[in-house]
C-alpha cells in the first residue's frame, strides 16, 4: 500500500532535528559555529530586520572570523519561489559555499529551500512540493540564526513556499523532506526583544497552533505528546507577558522555549487544518502565516474536538483552566475558550474579513500582488477556493477528524466572516 493512504498512521515515524544552541548569548557564537564548520564565503539571507543592527552585527561576526559574507536580504512573508531561485542564484555566481540565514520562519524556509536548488543543479524550487523529493543529501551547509518564537523552521524537517509561476499559482505548498534540516540553528531570546508586538502575537498563536496539532493529530505519535503540551503551557503562561511587556525577558525566554518545543513535537507528530486554511489564505492574499493561524485556531479546535474530548480537556488544564468536576465534554470547551480569550487579549481580528494593516503587511504589495490584494474578500468564491486548497495541503492528512469539502467549507467560511 502506498504511504499515502494509511490515513490511520500505524507506523509511525521520527524525523531528526538538527543541532541546536539554545540561550542568552547563543547568537554571540555564530562566527565560531561558522569557521568550525569550515565557511569560507557565504550567502547570508534575511529579511524585514534593517534598523535592529542584527543583520550588520552577525555579518560582523562572521568576517572576525575571516569568512566573506554576501548578503540577500529581500526575503517576503510567505517565501515565493523567486526569493528562493534568487538566493540560489546569487550562492552559484558568488562561489560560496555555505548559508546563513537571520530571521524567522520565511527566511529559514526560504533558505532552506534554496539548499535544495543548489544541491540539484539550479532545478525550480516548485519541483520538490510534497513528501522527500530530493535525492541529494549533500547540500551545503546552513546555520539558522532564529529572531522569533513562531515557526520552528530552524528545528523542523518542513519548509513552506508559495508558488507564483505555475499553473497552480497562486498556490502554497508543504515540503517535508530529510534532507533539509539545517546544520545548526541558534535561537537567542536577546533577537526576540525588536519583535514588534501585533507579530509577536501572530508568531505566539502559530506556536500553539504547532504545539496543539500534533496533541490531536491523527498519527497520535507518543513521543511527541509530552512536548506538546508543554509548548501549550508555555504559550498560555508567557504570550500576553511577550506581547504586552515586550522587554520581559523571563517571557521571551520562555516562548523561545515554547517555539522550539513545539516544532519539536510537530516534527513528528504533524500538523492539522489550522495549517492548511493559514497556507490557503496566505496563498491567495498574502497574509501573515501566525495571523492567519490565530484566526484559523479556535475553529478548528471546535470541528476537531469530538474526536478526542479527553485530549482538549487536557490542553484546556495546560491553557490554565480549572477543569475539576467538569465532563470531558465540558472540559474541553474551557480550551476554546481559553483560545478566544487569548486571542481577544491580544487584539487578533475576529475574522480573516476584518484583517487590517498590521506591522510589516505585504498584502497587496510587491510583485506578489498581481495576484492577491490588500483586503480578504471573504466570499463564495473565496470560501470554494480556499476550502479546496486546504484538501489538498500537505497537513490535512494529519488532521485529528477527516476532513472533505461539506465538513470543511463551514470552517472556512466561520474562519472568513464569523465571530466568537
């Protein structure tokens, strides 16, 4: 049987994670980590970081080092094929022979899929969509340097990228693929502090979204349930603190932390349709993927809660509620409504319809916008396209309940112009 249908998961399977360097002063070490794995002349990737200093003194770092740096630094939200073909192209005409990427999850995604081109002769990222479609494990080398707690793409074997010039544009797909992890990733909470604070959130809600996921998904890994839940508890324990008192460092340590946890625990355990809707309505608009997670998140925990009661009474003790006395029926809508009161908190839209301007918005921007627009539409059209998308994303097949356009169109829909 192919491995696509053993929707039931029955073996399970682990991914690795690369090496990681995790604490105050991490970041401080990228120069050596560089020089002991040999770097001579590297691409140094990023994006949205100008003004921070970050970009100008890790790139300092590396030349104390006595290794060249060539900078990219035109990265977009939801990486697209171009930034990733750039990238590659720029590594191939500057000789180097080694990666670096500063940034969150687009800039390591991105990043990493220019690896993946290098490694197979210049061939189009949008070749490698799906399930270990490289054959060359030898890519070049790549320290991930993380500047948010949100993605856990430094951490994980996934990579996300929007296709903008097949015929399946505007489409964003789900690489999942052993030979991409990074060599190194390094996550300083001392990068988090410039994070501003609507991103935090969005970045702080995709953490959940990665922790609860796997908590619930189908493949129902073991080894991953306990990170899990400790990725939920931290977000509860620390977001509003992150958001609200951007200098904590207690709370941005601990959602650092929680990031990694979580990607951890999603590495192998897989995702859901949180995923999937977040990917299909970045596809068409652009919009910011943790955005989009936190709008998606409290719907989906609804649609997926009768298929595991005990596991959402469990996520709702992590999220802080008292739950003693309580059905597991009862219990677990404490979890959903921990999730809407977080999402109040922090000022999250109601729905993908009333998304505004936001920090750093590239919705209807750049050469991407050809194609999306700076306003959701939130209609029949966008319900039917959308909901099809999702079908066909890579994190459907884990979804804790089986997903098919009637039970899912309602989600989106909800997802796109109703409220809690």
């Amino acid at each position: 049987m192919e491995a696509h249908k053993l929707w039931q998961f029955p073996i399970k399977e682990f991914h690795r994670i690369p090496r990681g360097l995790l604490g105050p002063g991490a970041y401080e070490m990228v120069g050596v980590e560089a020089n002991n794995l040999g770097f001579k002349r590297c691409v140094l990737a990023t994006s949205g970081l100008r003004g921070t200093g970050i970009v100008e003194d890790i790139v300092g770092k590396l030349k104390y080092r006595d290794i060249d740096v060539v900078v990219y630094d035109k990265i977009e939200s939801n990486p697209k094929d171009y930034n990733v073909m750039e990238i590659a192209d720029l590594y191939t005409r500057e000789k180097c022979d080694s990666f670096v990427s500063v940034g969150g999850g687009s800039v390591t995604d991105a990043t990493k899929g220019a690896r993946i081109v290098v490694s197979h002769d210049g061939r189009n990222i949008n070749e490698f969509d799906g399930f270990n479609k490289s054959d060359n494990p030898n890519n070049p080398p790549h320290i991930a340097v993380n500047t948010t707690a949100g993605t856990g793409s430094e951490t994980s074997w996934a990579y996300v990228i929007t296709d903008t010039t097949s015929e399946k544009a505007p489409y964003k797909w789900l690489g999942m693929d052993e030979n991409v992890p990074v060599t190194l990733s390094i996550n300083d909470p001392v990068l988090h502090f410039s994070m501003p604070q609507d991103l935090t959130a969005f970045c702080g809600f995709d953490v959940l979204a990665h922790a609860s996921e796997p908590y619930v998904s189908r493949i129902d890994f073991m080894p991953s349930l306990g990170s899990a839940l400790l990725g939920i508890e931290l977000v509860a324990q620390n977001l509003r603190r992150a958001v609200l008192e951007p200098l904590n460092f207690e709370a941005r340590t601990n959602m650092m932390y929680a990031s990694y946890i979580s990607a951890q625990a999603f590495n192998s355990g897989g995702l859901g349709i949180i995923h999937s809707i977040s990917h299909a309505v970045s596809a068409f608009y652009d919009s910011h993927h943790g955005l989009n997670n936190a709008i998606a998140l409290p719907r989906v925990w609804e649609y997926n809660m009768p298929t595991n009661y005990k596991r959402f009474r469990n996520i709702a003790k992590a999220m802080g509620e008292s739950v003693d006395g309580l059905s597991d029926i009862s219990a677990a809508e404490r979890a959903i409504e921990a999730a809407i009161r977080l999402s109040k908190d922090l000022n999250i839209p109601a729905n993908f319809a009333s998304v505004g301007p936001y920090t750093k918005s590239q919705m209807g921007k750049g050469r991407y916008a050809e194609l999306s627009s700076a306003k959701i539409t939130a209609n029949d059209r966008d319900i039917e396209r959308i909901t099809h998308h999702v079908l066909g994303d890579g994190s459907t097949p884990g979804n804790a309940r089986e997903c098919n356009f009637e039970s899912v169109a309602p989600v989106v829909r909800h997802s796109l112009v109703g409220a809690y």
